[in-house]
C-alpha cells in the first residue's frame, strides 16, 4: 500500500494517476460501522475494476475546529489505523492533514481538487460524513449533483435498541469502564499497543511482578480501575492471559499528583520482558480502582481480582 501524506494546497505528484474507489472518513476505531463503509468501497472496487483508496485526516479536525473539546487521544493513532487499513488490501491511503488552512477549503474545490482531479470515479462513505469549510459539503448533495464519480452511501450502523456505532459512544464505553460494549461496537478486543519499561517494581516485592506498559501513542485509556486482559508479546508472537491495573495506585500514591500507569500481572508467568514491544487487548472490567488499609488488604484483594480475571478469561475464545 502506497501512503500519501498530503498538506493542503495539494500538489499535483500527490494525485494518483490511476482510477480508484475512495472510502473517506476519519476512521478512528476501524470499528463495525467504518468495516461497512470500507466493504462496500472494496467491493466497489472490484465490480468497476478500480484500485481501492482511503482517505483519513490527522490530527481530529476537532483540534482546529472545537479547541475547547479537542480530541488528542485516540482509539487507533494514525500509525495503527494506516497499519490496518493495509491490512485490507487497499492500494493507497491518503492521509490529509487537518490544518485551519485545509478547514477553509470550499466544498467546491475538495471535490475538484481532492476527488475529480484525484481520478476519483467513486465515493464511499457514511451517510453523516461532511467536509468542506463549516462542513457545507455532504454526502446528500454529492448524491443530488451530477459529478464525473459514483456516490455510495452506507447508512447508519446499530447494535442493540437501535443505538448507533460511533467511535464517541465507544469512548464513552471506554471511560465507564463498559469493555464489552465497546469490544462489540470495534468487533473485536480495544488494543493498545506499548512497550515494557522499568517500574517501581513494588509488585514483585508484595508477590504480584508485573509489566509496566507504557503506551507507544496516545490512546484513550480505560477508566481506572482492574481488568482482565490479554497481552501479546509481539516478538515471540505469543498471547498470555493476565490481570492488569490502569490507574495511579492509590494505595501509594497521592492520585492529585501521580501518573497513570498500565501494570499487568501475567500468570504462571516469571521471565524479564522489559524493552519487549507488547499489545494489551482488554477483554473485561472488574472493579474500579481504591486505596486500601494496608498492604494485607491489597494483597488479598489482588488474589481476588487474578482468579476472577482467570474465570471471567476461561470463557474467552483464544
């Protein structure tokens, strides 16, 4: 797959000069509602015998557009969402950058400068997808205009009670702690992806060792609190089963001033990882992070959330 980084005004070497289908969005999750929008595109593809393209913006336009609820975390980093979208056999993806400069171009000239003059002959996305300065642009307008490419739009994606698939609602889900909800919206387990770093080691001292992760972007964090994860090793392509804290151990710390860290207890598990390029999939919650009495009292509660992190994973397919 070909990566094509573009800063608005684009410039001519940055179109393709093959015909293509384009899925547009910004994607971040790749979860089950974007699956649909990025299906259809390749199917398209394949019917109008186009190569397939992708069309991502980084940073989230909320950083120019909304600076007072920006959104700098995210579910998939630009380098994660690329990776899968590759993943999909896409032939190109171009990665736009969102800058005040780009949010002032016309929906006019995004479609000419970014789809016809693109060799762009058909456009995938959600029926809510907008673009162009204020965001006058859409996809019902595309579909109303009589432009040199095909408009497809995929309509809105439900889970139960007709609640619609957004990456908003799976951060919500994230932040509440509700791991089921949003590993059933993204159609597989939130990952985040890290690397094992030295820590206090304190773990090791109370017979708990653990792998200090310290995430390789800037991924939106579980609420605090116990869970029940998976971790891949990604050198030895191997997964272990584990009990894992994201918070700022209170038991230790003054939270006000503390840093959070991603701790996990691998079980049956004794070996140095440190330096270890690692993925943590988070599968369930167990209970929310407290400081206790004492250390006894930690030690005990720990017992308690590793064998319940053991039954609630037993029933995971792996």
């Amino acid at each position: 797959m070909e990566v094509i980084e573009i800063t608005h005004p684009i410039k001519s070497k940055q179109f393709v000069n093959e015909n293509i289908a384009l899925a547009i969005g910004f994607f971040d999750g790749i979860h089950l509602g974007h699956q649909q929008v990025l299906k259809k595109m390749i199917k398209v593809a394949k019917d109008k015998h186009l190569k397939k393209a992708v069309m991502t913006f980084d940073p989230h336009p909320s950083v120019v557009l909304n600076p007072e609820k920006k959104r700098t975390t995210y579910l998939t980093p630009i380098a994660d969402k690329i990776e899968a979208i590759e993943k999909l056999g896409v032939d190109y993806c171009f990665v736009v950058n969102f800058s005040s400069t780009f949010a002032d171009v016309s929906a006019d000239d995004f479609i000419d400068q970014y789809f016809i003059q693109n060799h762009v002959k058909a456009v995938i996305a959600g029926y809510d997808f907008s673009f162009g300065k204020y965001g006058k642009g859409n996809m019902a307008s595309l579909q109303e205009n009589d432009y040199p490419f095909d408009v497809f739009v995929v309509s809105k994606q439900t889970l139960h009670e007709d609640e619609k698939i957004s990456t908003t609602n799976i951060r919500t889900s994230l932040e509440l702690g509700e791991i089921e909800a949003c590993n059933l919206a993204l159609g597989r387990p939130y990952v985040i992806k890290g690397m094992v770093v030295q820590g206090e080691k304190r773990g090791r001292t109370i017979g708990f060792p653990t792998a200090n992760v310290e995430p390789s972007d800037d991924y939106v964090l579980p609420r605090k609190g116990v869970y029940a994860v998976t971790l891949l090793i990604k050198s030895r392509d191997k997964s272990y089963k584990g009990v894992c804290n994201v918070g700022v151990k209170p038991t230790f710390h003054d939270p006000s001033v503390s840093q959070i860290s991603i701790e996990v207890n691998i079980f049956d598990f004794e070996e140095s990882i440190y330096g270890e390029r690692v993925e943590v999939y988070w599968h369930h919650f167990i209970r929310p992070e407290q400081k206790f009495d004492g250390i006894d009292a930690l030690v005990n509660q720990i017992k308690q959330d590793k064998e319940e992190a053991k039954a609630l994973l037993s029933l995971e397919r792996t």
